[in-house]
C-alpha cells in the first residue's frame, strides 16, 4: 500500500496459485519493504476464511477452504517473522512482527456486514475459523493477534475471554500480543453496548486478554487511574506491558531504532521485486 511499493497480486489471487513457496518469495519482500522503513510491526496477514459473499473484504483472504488457507497463513507468518520464536533473543534484520487477523469468524458475518455478529456453533468456529490461527500459532509461532470487531453470542471479540485467553492462550500456548482492531475498544461502549464507561471498557478489554490499544490509547488512558484505585490488579496490566517490552526487545528497537534512508531507497521496488511481481 505504501507510495513507491512493489504491487503484488491481492491475496485471493495468490491463493488461488497453491503455491506456498510463491507466498513465501512474496512475503519476504513484504517484510524487507516495511524493515527498512522503520516499521518493525504489521497488522497483517487477514486469516479469514470467505464465507459469507455479500461481506466486502473477500479479496484480503486467501479462500474459503481451512486447509488451504492455513497453508498460506503459515508460508506467510514464516516468511514475515523469519525464525523468530517467543524464546528468540533476536528478530532478522528483514524480519517484522505479523498479526493474524480477525479472531475469529469474521468472514462469515450476519447480512453480509462487515460488523455484523457471527452466530455460528463452537464447533464450526474450531473446525473451519479457529484453523488458520491455531495452525499459525503452532507451526509458525504467529507471535500477535488481532480480535474481530463482532460479537459471537452476544460477546464481543475484544472483551470475550473464552475466546482469548481459554482458547487461544491456554488450549494453543500462544504467548505473544494482542493488540485491538482499530476502535474496537471504543466500541465495548459505542456499538456493542456491554460497557457503560470508558474505565468500563478498558477493564473488560484489558482483562479478556487485549494488551494494546490501536491506532492510540483512547479508553486505556484510564488504565492508570484504575490500577491505582484497585480496580485493576496491576500484575495484569504489568502482564500486558511485559509482552510488548518483549518484543520490542527481540526488535532491536532500544538499540537500533533509526532507519538508513539511502538504503530504503535502493532495497525498495528493485528489479528482482518487480520481476517476481510480474
């Protein structure tokens, strides 16, 4: 998306090749282009599986089908993090952070809608929509996660701590961050209702298990008041805190934070990128 980038095929296409180790090629060059820019962190990739057509955002996925959508998320996360692990001292210098997105069902949203809820049984979410992250989170240590803006029975993603903390971080092991879909938090009281105050929502949200808040601290702004008051165990939100510090470590970003813009330059849209392009 950014000005200057190599355009490569929209995920659907790329899916529809079979091929992981094109995915992988890709992805690489995904990676290098948003390292040496300075970012060390992206919200990608979408790990929905296309199940309801009216919904908009076909073309982010790769398909309708578990397995071979699974297969793509995994050369895609491998190929963004390199070998990085939770335990890694360090990530490669063209290696970024990958975020599986939208935890989870949001491909098959009620009319179609892009925030629908998703009313589907625990056993269709774990035998088609739980399967590219958990096998993300097992086979390519996926080390973020993005909930979805929807509700499932009536609990909304962000604030649903069946789904984040008892499935994702104590039936898979995933140790890495969750950070919040853009005003998700927000809505805890905007749109779905199940919050009456900022604090509210930022309680719920923090608790379930949702470590940042994106794209700025809107609701968490009252985090500090309430881990003072004692509204909020300050081991939780040193939990939170502790995860992102991790990573930001892994990054290099206290010892390197700066960027070589000549070298943006020239590793940037190069010849080999666009030929792989074509």
């Amino acid at each position: 998306m950014g000005e200057g980038s190599t355009v490569f095929p929209v995920p659907l296409s790329l899916a529809a090749s079979w091929d992981t180790d094109l995915i992988s090629r890709v992805f690489k060059v995904g990676a290098r282009q948003t390292r040496i820019r300075g970012s060390h962190h992206v919200l990608g990739p979408n790990m929905d599986l296309a199940r309801e057509p009216r919904w908009g955002r076909t073309e982010e996925t790769y398909g309708e089908d578990p397995y071979l959508a699974s297969e793509m998320v995994v050369a895609v996360v491998k190929a963004l993090q390199g070998d990085a692990t939770y335990n890694s001292q360090k990530f490669g210098e063209m290696n970024v952070v990958a975020t599986g997105k939208h935890f989870a069902g949001h491909g098959q949203p009620e009319n179609g809608t892009n925030v629908g809820p998703v009313n589907i049984s625990e056993r269709l979410l774990r035998e088609t929509h739980f399967a590219t992250f958990e096998a993300a989170v097992k086979r390519a240590n996926l080390l973020s996660i993005m909930p979805a803006y929807h509700e499932i029975d009536g609990v909304p993603a962000h604030s649903n701590r069946w789904l984040l903390d008892t499935v994702l971080r104590n039936e898979w092991g995933f140790r890495g961050v969750i950070v919040s879909d853009y005003y998700a938090n927000t809505q805890l009281k905007e749109l779905h209702q199940v919050a009456g105050t900022d604090a509210d929502a930022a309680k719920q949200a923090l608790l379930a298990g949702v470590d940042v808040e994106l794209p700025d601290p809107a609701v968490n702004k009252t985090l500090t008041e309430q881990v003072r008051s004692g509204a909020i165990p300050e081991s939780v939100l040193d939990a939170a805190v502790a995860r992102i510090l991790r990573q930001k470590f892994q990054l290099g970003l206290f010892e390197n934070p700066y960027v070589d813009p000549q070298r943006a330059v020239q590793l940037t849209d190069t010849a080999e990128d666009r030929q792989l392009a074509a």
